[in-house]
C-alpha cells in the first residue's frame, strides 16, 4: 500500500493506442517493462497525460488490470472525475486489482481554501481506506491550493498520503512544506511533476522524487538517485544533457504527442497515436525532436552514460 515514506520515481505511463484508438495492448506489456528496466519505483495509469478522459469505464479498469498483473512496482491510479460515485467505484476496482493508491485532482468548481479542504475530506470519507495523491495542478484544474489547506488537509485526512506536486512556479510550497513538516507537521511524500521540468530544484528543496511523464525516464530516475546520494554536480550534469528534450516535451498543447513520438521511435510503443481528439506532429517537429534526440546522445556520451 502507498503511505508516505514513498519515495523515487513514478512514471507517468501514456496509455497506447493502435491507429484505430483501440488500446495497444502489446504496447502496454512492453511500456511497463520498459519504464521498471528505466528505474520506475512506481508507475502512474490514467493520468491527465494518460489521456484516462478518453477512455470508457470498462477501458479504465481493463487497463489498470493489465498493468498491475505485469508490474513489479507499485500502481497509482488516476481517480479523478465529476462525482464521488464514479471516483469511488474506480477506485475500489483499482484497489481490489492490487494498487497501491489512487491520486485525485480537484475539480474546477472549487474557489475557496474551504471549499479545497472540504473537498478532500468528502475525498477520504467517499475513498475508504484507499490511500490518495493530492494531485497540485493548477495550470490545468485551475485550482490554487496553498500551502496552508494542503497542511490542514493532510492534517485531517490520514489516508492522504502523498502530494504530486506541478505547482508552477512551485519551489517555495515545497519548502514551506518540509518547514512545516520539521515544526511537527505529518510529513508526507512529495513528488513533483512538470515532465521534470525543475526536477532538480525540486529535489534540493525537499522532494522525494518524480511523478511525472518524460520520454527519457531515466533522466528522472539518475537525477533522484544521484541527488539523493549526495552529488549534486553529476545530477546537474545529467539534468543538463536531457533539458534541450524536457524544455521541447514541455509544450504546451503538443507535449503528449512528442512524448508519445519518442517513446515510438525507442520502439517502446508501437504508434504514436493519440485518441481524438488529439494534436498530432508536423514533419518539422518530428525533425526537432530527431534532431535533439541525436544531440543528447551526443551529451551524453561525454558523461559516459
């Protein structure tokens, strides 16, 4: 079960498609092996970047079954939805199929620091015994959540084990988080997402590791271990050779679909199909994406890795 000691790498996983939309079910064997031989400690299904409002409720639960029957790390499933009916049945099926957690974003209706907080609590009550990721992303849910009802959320609800935090910018939440944890607070796991975008700083305030997507997840998985082990200038280092690709995935609006490129030309997936509706790749992005593909390599070859 998730609690909140969790710590490394938890990679967003994309959920592939074949050309049709079907589900790529051959892909999703190989993606999850791929992403655990990368340095995954856990993996993340039906995400926002897992396109998991695309899939129906039977798809939902088909693929959180395939994966928790292939992996070797704990699962965290993305529960979030209108309703506290609908959460909780996939949350209960996620559960009874053997993951470890299930993550929550808040919805778009929320404007107050009470309403955030009474939210969570209406969470943990409709979730059970289920342990839950706060998931911070107001660039997308349009929900600020300060540091204070993050606090008294996790104060409230013991099932509330861990934040994904893509605030943005965000570095002064995760320490004021730690402060507040150092001054007695419940310390839970914090980790980041942004596809790894301030991975590093992220790290040096406090983190516990990622919970986001790259094409390259082991950038993510070198930068905690080496962060972790004391030596910040080879994480630096690493960070550096893999930033001209985060700072290109990080589009907004096309990042998924670069991921989702690269991760087939690593023969990862075997398409880089989108459900619809979903951008797609002119022939001058995917020379970009070619072309800072070779230069990493090239990077990376200096640091001899």
């Amino acid at each position: 079960m998730l609690d909140e000691t969790a710590n490394g790498v938890f990679t967003i996983a994309v959920t592939p498609f074949l050309p049709d939309g079907a589900i790529d079910w051959d892909s999703v064997d190989r993606m999850v092996d791929f992403y655990i031989a990368q340095g995954a400690t856990g993996l993340t299904v039906l995400g926002m970047m897992g396109e998991a409002g695309k899939l129906t409720a039977e798809e939902s639960v088909a693929l959180v079954k395939r994966v928790t029957a292939r992996s070797s790390v704990p699962i965290v499933v993305g529960v979030s939805a209108p309703g506290f009916a609908a959460m909780k049945a996939l949350s209960d099926a996620a559960m009874d199929l053997g993951a470890a957690g299930v993550m929550v974003a808040p919805p778009g209706s929320l404007k107050t620091d009470a309403q955030i907080v009474a939210y969570y609590h209406n969470t943990a009550e409709a979730l059970g015994s289920a342990p839950f990721v706060l998931q911070d992303f107001p660039l997308v849910t349009n929900v600020t959540i300060p540091t204070s009802a993050i606090l008294q959320i996790v104060a409230d609800c013991p099932t509330c084990v861990m934040l994904k935090h893509e605030d943005w910018p965000g570095l002064e939440k995760i320490s004021a988080l730690r402060a507040a944890s150092d001054a007695g607070a419940r310390r839970i796991s914090i980790l980041c997402g942004n596809g790894g975008l301030y991975l590093l700083e992220e790290m040096l305030r406090g983190a516990d590791g990622a919970m986001t997507g790259f094409a390259y997840p082991e950038m993510m998985a070198q930068v905690v271990e080496t962060c972790r082990s004391g030596d910040v200038t080879r994480a630096r280092d690493i960070f550096d050779a893999y930033l001209p690709m985060v700072r290109y995935e990080a589009q907004p609006g096309l990042g998924l679909a670069i991921r989702k490129f690269t991760l087939a030309q690593r023969g990862v997936i075997a398409h880089p199909a989108l459900r619809k509706p979903g951008a797609g790749l002119s022939d001058a992005a995917k020379g970009e994406v070619l072309a800072l593909a070779e230069r990493q390599q090239q990077a990376l070859q200096k640091l001899a890795l």
